[in-house]
C-alpha cells in the first residue's frame, strides 16, 4: 500500500504530532508499506529520500512553528510520481487543505486524525479572540466532514467531534509508543550524571514547554509539593517559549539546585530521564491523547494529572495514578503529589497498574487498528473510470474542488457572529 501523510509538523520539531506521525510513518513502512511525508521546512531538518519538504515561513509569531507557504506544482508532482492508494492528513489548514485537493484530484480516499484541540492554539496568531476560537473550531468540524474517515485520539475528543457536528464516520485510536524503548531506561545513571541524589524524591515532566500546556498551574503546585518535602526534585524535559517563566516562578520558592531543567532530550537519553523520575506530573487540558502520559507510564512511573480530554482515557485514579478534578487548585495537586512521596508502598503499587496500562497503547496494536481504516477505505472508494478528459473537464474539476475548500472556510468564517459550539467552553 501506497501511503502519503500530509503535516503541518514533523521532525526534527519537537510536540506530539511530529512524533505522532513519524511513529505511524516508521512502523507501516517496518509492516512493508510504502510511505512518503509532505512537511514543511523546519530549522535543523535532514533531507530524505520519503520526505518533502515544502518551503515555510520559520518560527510564525515567535513560536516555535512552521508556516507553509503555497507551492502547488511541487506538491503535484510529488504525488503524480507516487501515486498513493490512500492520503492521510494530520491538520485541517495549510498542507491539510492540499491534502483535500490532492485526493480529490487523485480520487484516493482521505482520512484526517484530529490530533489537536486548535481552539487552545490562537493565542499564537494576531488578534486572538473568543470569535477566533470560534472559528477555528468551526473549520476543523468542516474539515472532517469534507474527509472520508477522521480518527479521534481518544474517545473523549471523539465524542466531542460529534457534539460540535462531525456527521463522517469516527474512529477512536490513540498513536502507538514503543514499549520496549521507554522501558528500557537507566534512571542511576542519568541521576548520577544529572547530579540528582540516589534518594532524591524525584517529581518529573516532559512535554513542549508552552503557553496552553497550563505549566504555571504546574510549577505553582511542585514547588508547594517540593516546600513540604525539602528531599523532592523536580526534573522538567523540554523547551520552550514558557520555560522562562516557570522556572522564575519555581526559582523564588525552592533552591535553584532542586529544579533541574535538561532542555530537549532525545533517544536514550529520554528514556533514560523517564527512568530516573519516581512520578510523573501533567496539568495540560488541551490535549487530546497525552502521549507523554502513556511513555511515563511505559517506564512504569504513576501520574498525577487534572482531569481532561485524552487524559481520562490513560490516568485511572487511584489506580496508575491520581485524576484530579479539572477545577482542582495547585494545593489539592500539590496534596497529591505529597501522598506518593510519603508512601511508597501505594507509588509501588500505582507503578505496576502504570506498566500494565500503557501495554494498550503499543504501537503495532494502535498502527494496525489505522491500517484498518486504510484498507477498508480504499477497498469502499470506486474505481476512477479511464475517460478522455478535456481541459474544459479538468477546469470544472477543480473549480469543483476549490468551491468546496470555499465553503469549509465561509461556514467557519460565519461562526464569528454564531452562538459559542457545542464544547466550546468546556471540553468534557
């Protein structure tokens, strides 16, 4: 099978999408399958031979995003040289409309994964408002129902798909992690040389450090935690465009010394970090899968977490960790936190039911459960009659195309003056 996967992030960016998609794109092609990725250009990206890369504008509004910009012709020919049997698209804008356009044109089947809750985005674009958010909800729900299938992270996000007016068919299906790699961390020897004590308490997160990631919520509960345990550590993996400002904030309440923070990590290194934490702390509410979580909880690390869509599905309180209320302050996370530090016996017992629930999210399980999709898609599509088109044919073909990509963006364009979606608020 001839897959082609369309992203507006891939690596060497760094978030839960671009790892999302190069997990699926590295185990269809170990399952035999052919794969190409149309990205756009980003900071640091190596050439390769399954990989276009289209021209972008570079860290858009000060983030830490590429933006691409409109080339067409490179991405036709691209796909007339690779003719896919099905196109898999992973945003709703930008590359996600060439992916529409180029099904279209290909008549291939297209499936979109709502990866992101785009709403919690905009404060990365000028002039961010409620509307905007509005609107924006608004073209992804029209987006998915201009797709032949759209696969949900979780069924939380599923189920709000549907309350915001989603009609083509949903799947539930997280992104996959490798078991194996996140397990096979050596946590003595990253603490050994990271400089964290043998004994340490050790309080871990890992995760793009940005504005919608909800890390003030975050810092102001570990360092109430980390004032009642003066033993505890905090070990924050990752950049970005907030790491600043949490660490100023933990910075004035705790040593210096007891808050490291490594930047980026990679390969074993990673896994390593993951291994040398004794849990593991999240308080994002925008996300729809929370792939971190399930790589804590394949190094056998409970989680302490808020209440939230893709979060549900993984943390069981009480069972692989603590779910909180959404509503819940930074002392009842703090609480919670205290009460893994003081028993170790309950941490022991939360890290065995953490290994066996991330054995649900094994890659090839999740791949094979997408392949599905693929299959059953491409065997429902009709066959393209071979007819003699004309130019006057292939001119209506794509006014056809663009009138429909027209629409998408009226309908979210009229959500600015329209009563707030369904979910909008409150996204349980």
């Amino acid at each position: 099978m001839r897959i082609a996967m369309f992203t507006n992030t891939y690596l060497p960016h760094v978030g839960g999408v671009a790892r999302a998609v190069d997990t699926l794109a590295k185990e269809c092609s170990r399952m035999g399958h052919e794969v190409r990725i149309i990205a756009p250009d980003f900071n640091g990206a190596e050439e390769a031979a399954n990989v276009l890369r289209t021209p972008a504008i570079q860290n858009f509004n000060g983030s830490d995003f590429s933006v691409q910009l409109p080339v067409p012709n490179l991405v036709r020919d691209f796909m007339d040289d690779f003719k896919p049997d099905i196109i898999h698209s992973h945003h709703p804008f930008l590359l996600g409309d060439t992916a529409l356009r180029e099904a279209w044109k290909s008549h291939v089947p297209i499936l979109f994964t709502h990866h992101t809750l785009y709403e919690c985005y905009t404060h990365y674009v000028p002039l961010d408002s409620p509307a905007l958010k509005r609107v924006v909800i608004q073209l992804a729900t029209e987006y998915c129902n201009l797709c032949d299938r759209v696969i949900a992270p979780s069924q939380s996000i599923a189920d709000l798909l549907v309350k915001r007016g989603v009609s083509k068919e949903i799947r539930a299906n997280p992104t996959g992690i490798d078991l194996g790699f996140f397990a096979s961390g050596n946590g003595g020897r990253f603490r050994k040389e990271i400089g964290i004590a043998a004994d340490a308490a050790v309080i871990g997160h890992v995760g793009r450090l940005a504005k919608e990631k909800n890390l003030l919520f975050l810092a102001e509960s570990v360092a109430l935690a980390m004032e009642a345990h003066p033993h505890a550590v905090f070990l924050v993996v990752g950049n970005g465009d907030a790491k600043a400002e949490i660490l100023e904030l933990l910075h004035a309440r705790v040593e210096e010394t007891r808050v490291i923070a490594t930047g980026l990590l990679t390969g074993q290194t990673l896994a390593d970090a993951y291994a040398a934490m004794d849990w593991f702390a999240f308080a994002s509410q925008s996300e729809t899968q929370g792939l971190v979580l399930a790589e804590a909880m394949a190094a056998g690390k409970p989680v302490v977490a808020l209440d939230g869509p893709g979060v549900r599905e993984i943390v069981s309180h009480c069972e692989n960790g603590y779910l909180l209320d959404g509503e819940a302050d930074p002392t009842a996370f703090a609480e919670a936190l205290g009460r893994l530090i003081s028993n170790r016996t309950e941490s022991e017992r939360l890290h065995a039911s953490a290994l066996a629930t991330a054995v649900s999210y094994c890659t090839r399980a999740c791949v094979a459960r997408i392949l599905v999709s693929y299959h059953e898609l491409i065997d429902r599509k009709l066959p393209m009659v071979e007819t003699d088109t004309t130019l006057w044919d292939r001119m209506m073909e794509n006014m056809r195309i663009e009138w429909n990509l027209l629409m998408e963006k009226m309908s979210a364009a009229a959500a600015v003056v329209e009563t707030p979606a369904s979910g909008e608020v409150k996204l349980d």
